[in-house]
C-alpha cells in the first residue's frame, strides 16, 4: 500500500475536512495517510503520492494557509519528477476563476515534472453542500489508479 500526504488549503475549512474525509477512506482502504494543513515545503517529501485539496478564496487566489507553500515550491523549483499526486478544488460557479486556486497548483506541479494520477475534482458548493459527497466518489477511482 502507499504513503499518501494529504495538503489542504482552507480559508472556512472546508478543504480541511474534504482532507481528513480523504485520508480516512485511504486508510481504511490500507494506505498510510499523513494529512497536512498548510505545512511548509520543508515538511514534505517531493517524491511519493500527494493529495492536494484547496478551496478558492478571493478572485481565484489561493488560501492564506497553503500560499507560502506555493511561494516555496514555485522560487525553489524542486524536482518533482518522483511525485504522483491528485487534485481537489472547492469553489463556486458562479466566479470568473471557479476553483483557481487549484488550477494554480495543478499547473506549478506539473510544470516540476510531476504526475497527476487521474482527473482534478473541481466541487461547485453552490451544486453539492457536502463537498465530501463528490470528493467520495472520486476518491473510490483515484486509489484504483496508485
């Protein structure tokens, strides 16, 4: 089974339970998860599987709490060509920039040499009040594909 860290960007906190949602479904599936509220490029192994979660806060920007670790890892440039990793955004429709603060992310770690394993999951909270009710049907795919 895989070491799998979870990264959340919250601003109301819900990215922080979409990610805790997720690592408790991967454990119980028999993965190992360490699950990460804003950590610090430092924190993190740039190889292995990386589950990133955010929210959008603003016009498309990122949460305060994950932006130093998007700063971090876009100035250091590391190489993530070891790294497989999934993508969740939380935003609404209704904006211009739906789920940019994700869309952001995807590309910076692409951009490094990393690997997204399946689709990006972008939830509309304004067409699912629990965002942990998509982000469990996508999970069930994405662990298939690890």
């Amino acid at each position: 089974m895989a070491d799998i860290t979870l990264i959340s960007g919250s601003t109301l906190g819900s990215a922080e339970y979409v990610a805790d949602y997720l690592a408790e479904k991967l454990d119980e599936a028999g993965h190992n998860t360490e699950t990460l509220h804003g950590p610090e490029l430092e924190d993190l192994k740039t190889s292995g599987f990386w589950i990133v979660v955010s929210s959008t806060h603003g016009a498309g920007e990122l949460p305060d709490n994950i932006q130093p670790l998007f700063e971090a890892i876009k100035e250091q440039q590391p190489d993530l060509s070891n790294l497989r990793y999934g993508a969740v955004g939380i935003g609404n429709r209704e904006y211009d920039l739906f789920c940019g603060a994700i869309v952001q992310f995807d590309e910076l770690l692409t951009s490094l040499g990393a690997q997204r394993i399946g689709d990006r999951l972008d939830i509309d909270v304004l067409e699912h009040e629990i965002p942990e009710d998509p982000a469990s049907v996508w999970v069930e795919s994405w662990k298939e594909l690890i």
